[in-house]
C-alpha cells in the first residue's frame, strides 16, 4: 500500500506543510495526528507538532470547551516549530470549526465534516447560520465532505453498532490526508495490526475506513491536485520521533545508569507531568522504582528518603505541586542532598487552564521557598532536548550534592520532534562516591574547590550523622544555633550552586558575537526564536540569538554578550519572569514581549517585535 503519484491527478511540489486535525476529544485527533507524524518521520520529514487537550474531563459532545486538536509541521528542511498558521484545517464538527478557523491562513485548506453540521451541533457552537452555505468561508478552500457517512458505508456488514462505527472516522480522514499528500499507509497498517491484534474486527473496521478514505481521494473528482513533501536534509544518523516527556523519562532512566546510581521517581498524578511517569514506569527492567503518592509532599519526601539512602531522588510535578512541595525542597537544599524536581509547567495560577503551556514557574523554582536557598535550574529548548538536559539535571544534582530544577512546559513535554539517538560514549560520565572511612568523615567537610560535602550512606559504620531541617554545624554537623555558624553555612550553600558555572558550557549565540539586537531565549520558546533570527537575518538584519538551558547559575560568559550588543530582547511566555532576572543581575535595560496565552509563541509575533526595536535605532 505504497503512495505513488497518481497519473490523472497533479502532484505540486512542497518545501513544508502545516495540518491541523480538530474534533471533539472522543474523536481521536491525536491519535490520527500522531499517526501521521509517524508517517511523516518513516518517510524522513522533518517535524514539529503542537498537540493541544481540552481541560475538561468530559466537556459536552460538540462544545467549544471539548474540542481537541493536533498540529503537525512536516517539512522538508529543518524546522523549529509546529507553524505559525495551519495550510490545512480539518473540522469535524462545528465547534472545532469554530475554535480553530481563524488560525487558518487565508487561501488555506478546508476539509469539513458536513455530516456533523446539524442544528443541534450549529446551536451548540452557537452558530446562528450555518457557515457552510452563508459564504462566511468564501477566503478558504472549502472541502465538503460527508465523512461520518462515507466511514459508516465503508464498514457495511461488520458486525458493529453505530457508535462504534463513528469511532472510526478519523482512520477514514487520516485515509484522505494520506492519499492527499503523497503518503504510505504502511505503518498505519502495521500499527493497526499490533494494536487490535486481539480484537480482528477493530483491526479491520479501522483499516477499513482508512483504506476507504484514500480510495475517494483517488477516485473522487474533489481534489484536482496532490502534493509531496520529500525527505529532509537531516544529519547522518538513527531516528526516532520522540515527543519531550519520552526523552526526559529516557534521560532520567540513563542518567541512572551512566552514573551507576539506582533511580526513584515518585510522583502525584498532575497534567501535563502524568505522562512522564506513564513513559518511565516501562523501565523496571533497568532497575527503575517508581511510587505514585498520596500527594505532593509525599511524593518528594520519598525522593528525599531514597537520595539520603544513597538513590538518585527524581520527583515530577506541574507549578501547582511546586508549591506543595516547596518546604521539602527547602529541606533537601539544607541538608544538602542530591534531588532532581522535573517541574513540566502549564498556565497558571492555581489550577488555571491545566492543559495549556506556560513558563510561569520560572521565580517560583528560583525563590520560592524561605530564607536564602538557591537551587540549580537547568531548561530543554526542544521535546528531544529533554533527554540530555534531564541528564544534565542528575548529574548536577550529583556532583553538587543539591536539589536541581528541571524545567520543561506543556508545549515540550506533549510536542514531538525527530531525534537522533546519541552514542553512548558521546553522553557524560560522572563517578559518583561515597565515604566509608569513619577516621576522615565529617558530614560538612567540603570539597575546597565545589563546596560539596560527602555523601555519606546511612548504615556505613561509623558515619553516622545528623539529618533534618535544623540548622547544623560546619564541619560536624551537630545541630547549631550559633548566628555566626548560621550566615556561614546560608553562604557556604548558595556560594556552591554559584560554583555550577564552572562546570557547565559557556554561553554560545548564533549569529554575530556583537551588533544590534539579541534575541535571549529559554525553554519552549527556542523554536519561535531561533526561526524569527534566522528570517530576520536572511533579510540582512543585524540580529542575533543567545539560548539559554542553564538558568542558575547563569553561564559564566551571558553577562560580556549582552553588553555586545545595542538592545535584548527576551521573549517570555510569561510576564517577564527571565527579564526581571536578566535586568537585577546585569543591569543591562532588556526589553520583554510577554505572552500567556496558552499557547507558543508564532514566529511572526517574534518577528514584529524585533523589526519594532530595530527601528527604532541604536542607543545612545
């Protein structure tokens, strides 16, 4: 079932393509979006995709709060982002017509569900005339397809209630879309195979409706032309599609065994966080634990527990939980053990909007807790990121003996990218040790050059020491309430993550290392940043970009490259949380562009602010 040029229709050549499925959360959108993006990374396209839930738990059939959708940027160069505007939107039903049409871009493709537009849906949308004969749709491509109808003749004489029948209309769109862009229905099939191998009249009902949606863009006189969208120009290598909650939970899991320390990941279930735990819970085999807790301070005190016990302690939570935590954090920072809280941020506060992104946690992991307690904050720019950067956050953790943030967002941990799987002997290496000489052992004897204490295994004779949250000694460990003692060891703590620098990367920028404006970026929002720089620069712009995946401490050198430049930028999907940081450290009068809407940044918003600052010249 190979794709093949069809000899009575067109194929127009395309350089990328950006397609967003939208329906009701039961009409599996992002299962046909992640079905093609498979596709799409088998054939070797570049991708990026921008998964997007519906908050609630069971919003009604048909209404605007119930719609889910996936976005899907394939392309055949390097991309950073899902798009700014879908080329193609597929609606089936009102609601998702409504909540997703004015993304669209003019001229745009419009595939709709006509079966699905009755009155009671149009009033449920609240449409007051129906949108498919008012001409309101007269700027788009419009596709009127009957798809719940077609799917339903298709599986005529399988032994299969109405219901279940609809629940195969997506196949029947993923058919079609197939057919219009040049794909192969091979691994659908397989999936297919793998997935209702138990069940034969699911494999064939589904595959059924896909074949079918296919054969009416074959046979049907609807669509004139095809496109193709041929492989990109990736590095050598091997490939997996891989969304950022699989990479961070692949991270931690070889985290653990590059530096040979069992791994405890404890957790309260809290979305867009669950599926990290979903993902990591499959590697038991490597010796991995997981404990789902009661709640949030049960969670991370179990982590603490297993890094006192020698473990490597990995909590996972959104900023609600963050919160809960934060005393406990505290005491992991006083005592000084290694604790890795993965923090996977949606928009806030309080519960907010749980299925949408955010980087609003960003001063919540750097002071949120009493008295001076810096811990280390490291962020992924991209869903494969996570991997190294999870690594990263172990082994910090590890070699500084103190709690480290990682932190990703919605927009990374659901977002999927191509991946190309590292050797191993490219990752990092850490030895960690532990003292068994009770004649040398002090629990507060530091490493002169990074200010880590020992990491003393409780049940190694003679090395017994004091735990818990009361201020201890220098050296001893005794429990002290001398305020000398006290501002010494206050100082002695946020003086080592201070020490981080050292032993992390300097800062790199892409672009020129001096000019007009750099464009300071973290986290989710590298795609939107780095694609704007590169526009802006093809246009003989003087603009740079600086990313940034170390947040505290900052790289040794961020400082020296901002004052290189006229102005900075730091786009946020917050409202200004990096520039508040940027601006007391440096000095240096960054500009922000605030955004908390939900969702990413599009590179053309980007793109205005900067061409604004460039405008407005040099300063003085």
């Amino acid at each position: 079932m190979a794709a093949q040029d069809t000899l009575d229709k067109h194929v127009e050549e395309l350089e990328s393509v950006v397609i967003r499925l939208a329906g009701d959360s039961g009409d599996g959108m992002q299962l046909t979006g992640g079905q093609f993006t498979r596709t799409a990374a088998l054939i070797g396209n570049d991708i990026s995709t921008l998964p997007d839930f519906p908050a609630e738990i069971r919003a009604p059939a048909g209404s605007l709060p119930g719609v889910s959708s996936f976005q899907l940027n394939f392309s055949s160069r390097d991309i950073y982002t899902p798009g700014d505007a879908p080329h193609v939107l597929v609606a089936m039903n009102p609601a998702a017509l409504k909540t997703n049409l004015g993304d669209l871009e003019d001229g745009g493709i419009l595939l709709i569900n006509t079966d699905a537009f009755t009155r009671a849906n149009l009033n449920k949308a609240g449409y007051k005339s129906n949108p498919l004969e008012d001409g309101s749709l007269s700027r788009y491509r419009l596709f009127k397809v009957p798809i719940t109808s077609l799917n339903a003749k298709a599986l005529e004489g399988l032994d299969m209630s109405q219901r279940q029948m609809e629940r195969c209309k997506n196949f029947w769109a993923l058919g079609l879309l197939y057919w219009l862009y040049n794909r192969s229905m091979d691994s659908t099939v397989q999936f297919l195979e793998q997935r209702f191998k138990d069940r034969p009249i699911l494999y064939e009902s589904n595959k059924r409706a896909l074949m079918a949606g296919y054969n009416y863009g074959d046979t049907t006189e609807i669509f004139t032309t095809a496109y193709r969208v041929r492989k990109a120009n990736l590095p050598a290598g091997k490939y997996r599609n891989i969304t950022g909650a699989e990479a961070a939970a692949i991270g931690f899991v070889t985290a653990a065994q590059l530096f040979n320390k069992p791994l405890l990941y404890t957790a309260y279930p809290i979305t867009p966080a669950s599926e990290v735990l979903h993902e990591i819970v499959q590697y038991k085999h490597f010796g991995v634990k997981t404990f789902q807790a009661e709640d949030e301070i049960a969670a991370i005190c179990a982590a603490i527990g297993a890094s006192f016990g020698g473990h490597i302690g990995l909590t996972c939570t959104s900023g609600p939980g963050i919160a809960l935590k934060s005393e406990a954090i505290n005491l992991a920072h006083a005592v000084e053990l290694p604790l890795v809280i993965a923090d996977i941020q949606r928009s806030g506060p309080s519960t907010g909007m749980p299925t949408k992104t955010e980087q609003g946690d960003l001063l919540q992991c750097m002071f949120g807790r009493n008295s001076d307690s810096a811990c280390a904050i490291v962020a992924p720019a991209t869903p494969g990121d996570c991997f190294h950067m999870a690594i990263e956050a172990v082994r910090l953790a590890l070699q500084f003996m103190t709690p480290v943030f990682f932190m990703s967002d919605g927009y990374l941990g659901n977002g999927s990218e191509p991946w190309r799987i590292p050797s191993v002997d490219d990752l990092p290496r850490f030895s960690v040790t532990h003292p068994t000489d009770p004649a040398t052992f002090a629990p507060y004897q530091r490493d002169p050059a990074t200010l880590v204490r020992p990491w003393a295994v409780p049940g190694t004779p003679g090395l017994e020491h004091r735990i818990g949250g009361i201020e201890k000694a220098d050296i001893t460990g005794n429990i002290s309430y001398d305020p000398h003692n006290h501002h010494k060891m206050t100082v002695l703590r946020n003086e080592k993550i201070a020490r981080i620098a050292d032993y992390i990367p300097l800062q790199e920028v892409y672009g020129d290392s001096e000019g007009e404006l750099l464009v300071l970026s973290w986290g989710s929002t590298y795609g939107a940043a780095i694609t704007a720089v590169q526009k802006l620069r093809e246009q003989g712009a003087s603009v740079s970009h600086a990313h940034l995946r170390y947040l505290n401490p900052f790289p040794k050198n961020l400082g020296d490259i901002m004052q290189r430049f006229n102005k900075v930028l730091i786009p946020e999907l917050n409202l200004g949380q990096l520039r508040l940081l940027i601006r007391a450290r440096y000095l240096v009068d960054a500009v922000g562009l605030p955004k908390v809407q939900g969702v990413p940044f599009k590179v053309s918003e980007i793109v205005a602010k900067c061409e604004e600052l460039l405008a407005l010249g040099s300063r003085v």
